[in-house]
C-alpha cells in the first residue's frame, strides 16, 4: 500500500512539474485562445481554432506553428508522456469541398496537422503520438451563440502519464 501512495504521489507530482513547464513554454501565447489545466489524472493543453487555423481550413497558420513547436520542446524531455490531439468543432455544417466532407473529416485533418507539426521535432517519437477528431460530439458549451461555438471549436492536447508502474502494482 504504502508503494501504491508513492507512485500516485510521484504522478502527481510529475504531472504538476509537467504543467508548469508547458505553462511556461507557452507564455508568450496566453491571452490569444490557449488554456492549460490538470483533469483526471492528465494535462490538457486546449487551443481555440482562432490562433491555429484560419475558418474551414486544416492548414496551421504561424502563430499556431510556433506554439506547438513550443510545445514539442517541452515533450521532447518528458519521454514517459503519451499525447493524444483531439479536433473539435462546432455544430455548424462544413460547406467546403472536395477531400472534407464534415465536421468530422475537418476535426480529424486539423488533429493530424498538429501531430505532423509534434512529429518533425527531432526527439519527439510518433509512436508516442495519437491523432483524434470528435467533430461537434464533445462539445464544452451548447452551441447556441457565436461565442459558445467559438469555444467548441478547438484542438485539445491531452498529456497521459504512463501507469505501467502503477497497473503492475495493482495487478
């Protein structure tokens, strides 16, 4: 029990130490659309689409380019880290054409273009990476205003510590 308590400790205590490095990486992009938060036991690294892609697009503009490789900095030192990209959208049909056909397509495209953007830094293994799109169905707000879709349509990188320690114990 008492070797079960120091893992869980040791965990939290990573995970706090991984927060306030990715916090400091991405300083000079707070205020501009970008959260970081502790939730069950992983690190949420939330980016609103506004300072990653232009509407309708999956193509990462500047600014959304260097925050990553910000980012891809700090998870280059924290090898034990598994990070899935998710793309969300609002509820609002995609109108485009040709290789999108939906929402879903768009969120899948705009998490891909995040783990190609993780992927190019050196150190950074793509085994580590998962690519994810939920479209509009996980939603944080009802999509009933302009500001509650703006608030759907993100890109979330969820940062897992590894448990393989903690699940040998348990078994």
């Amino acid at each position: 029990m008492l070797q079960l308590q120091q893992l869980l400790k040791e965990k939290d205590n990573n995970l706090s130490r991984l927060k306030s490095s990715v916090a400091a990486a991405l300083l000079g992009f707070k205020g501009e659309g970008l959260t970081v938060e502790e939730r069950e036991g992983k690190l949420y690294v939330s980016l609103e689409n506004s300072l990653l892609f232009p509407s309708g697009s999956w193509k990462v503009n500047d600014n959304g380019k260097k925050a990553i490789v910000e980012l891809a900095k700090v998870l280059v030192q924290q090898s034990d880290i598994q990070i899935m990209v998710e793309g969300h959208t609002d509820n609002v049909p995609y109108r485009g054409t040709g290789l999108i056909k939906d929402n879903w397509d768009l969120s899948v495209m705009r998490a891909t273009a995040i783990v190609r953007i993780l992927a190019n830094n050196k150190g950074l293994k793509a085994n580590r990476i998962t690519a994810a799109g939920k479209g509009s169905h996980s939603p944080l707000v009802e999509n009933n205003s302009n500001e509650n879709r703006a608030v759907n349509r993100r890109t979330e990188i969820i940062l897992s510590p590894n448990m393989d320690k903690l699940m040998e114990l348990l078994d």
